[in-house]
C-alpha cells in the first residue's frame, strides 16, 4: 500500500501536476522538517528554540484561524528565518469544498498570514493530507503549490515519546525526504529534542521548502 502511493505521489509531482505538487525535495541530502496545525502558544515556542540551538531550518504550515490567536508567534516564526504555508483558514478538508469555499479558504489564510506577519505564501499543505485530482488542480488554478510529504511518523496518534522515537528511528530520514510533524504535540516536542541531534551527528541535513526544488528523481 505505501509502495502504491508514493508511486501516486512521483505520478503527481512529475509529471500530472509538474511545479505544483511536492511531496519530495530536490536531489541532493537536506530533508525537511514540516509542522502543521499551529502555531500553539506553548509547544511551537518549544520547537522554535530547540530549531535555534540547532541552527535548523524548517517550514511551518499555520492555520489562519490559530494564527489570529497567536500571533506573535507566527511573527517568531518568520523572524527565526523559517518558511511558511497555509494550512487553510479553517483546517476543513478540501476535498469536502465546493471551488467557491476552497478559494475562499486558501484567500482567506493567505491574508491572515500576510497582515500578521507582512509576507505572503503560495505553499499549501492540505488538512490531514486529504486530496482528490479535482481539488489539485483546482489549487493549481488557484497559483498554489500543495506540499504533501514522504515520511510521517504519526505524532498525532498521542501514544507517548517512547513509541514516537521508535518509528523514527526504525525510518529514518533520507536525502530528499519531507517529514510531517505537528507543533500542537507535547510528545512531538519531547522526541525530537531526543531524535534531532541524533540525526545531525550521523550527517544530516535540513532545509525549508522555500529553498527546494521539485524532485525528478
């Protein structure tokens, strides 16, 4: 099942929607850290000082809704020099949009972000990843790129540190690969205090999304 739908995700990036959908970087060894959901008044700040002390960049995909809660954060987040993305206003699945309401939701979070924090965005990641062939090229039309992702370690299922770094360390990150993590998790914070200096010591890099290329690997 994995095989057939990273086989799905190489079918939409390289060729059906070349440019506009990403779901690995470009060749070469950075891989990129992704967070979604926030940004949250405690665990963001957390994950933004352990990126600091390691001198790593990441991107952030924010929901337009939270960031009207938190926004100074979202200020924190720019400043710090990571890249950001729309996760929609609202964190609805797009495919449950009419054309009317997805545009409205990607307009809408879009010019959250920029009044907040003075920059505009042209990254989305969908919520929970949900996507269908119409919706994609709908956000195409729309002058989007979807970010998707290679490797998640499913942060959102809550069941403790421990596990977490488990299925971490028994996948680790590999050249090319963007990784899904949520920002809103106590857990998440915890193991990658752990796992990141893990993975600089055995030569890892990292890089944001802004600063990669599609893949025709």
């Amino acid at each position: 099942m994995r095989r057939a739908v990273e086989l799905g995700k190489r079918l939409l990036q390289e060729r059906l929607l070349a440019g506009s959908f990403l779901w690995k970087m470009s060749p070469g060894p950075a891989v990129a850290l992704t967070f979604d959901d926030g940004p949250h008044p405690v665990h963001t700040p957390a994950i933004l000082d352990l990126l600091a002390r390691h001198d790593v960049k990441a991107t952030f995909f924010v929901v337009g809704e939270t960031v009207l809660r938190n926004p100074g954060i979202l200020r924190d987040i720019v400043a710090a020099g990571h890249c950001v993305g729309s996760h929609t206003q609202t964190h609805q699945e797009l495919p449950s949009l009419d054309a009317r309401g997805l545009a409205g939701e990607l307009d809408l979070c879009r010019r959250t972000i920029a009044d907040v924090a003075g920059i505009d965005v042209s990254l989305v990641r969908p919520p929970r990843g949900k996507v269908s062939l119409p919706v994609l090229y709908r956000v195409r039309g729309l002058g989007y790129q979807v970010v998707h992702w290679s490797k998640t370690y499913s942060d959102y299922v809550q069941d403790g540190v421990e596990p977490l770094l488990a299925r971490m360390r028994a996948r680790p990150p590999e050249a090319g690969d963007i990784l899904l993590f949520h920002d809103t998790l106590p857990f998440t914070v915890q193991a990658l205090a752990t796992i990141l200096p893990e993975w600089l010591a055995a030569g890892q890099t990292f890089a944001p999304i802004s600063l990669a290329k599609p893949s025709l690997q």
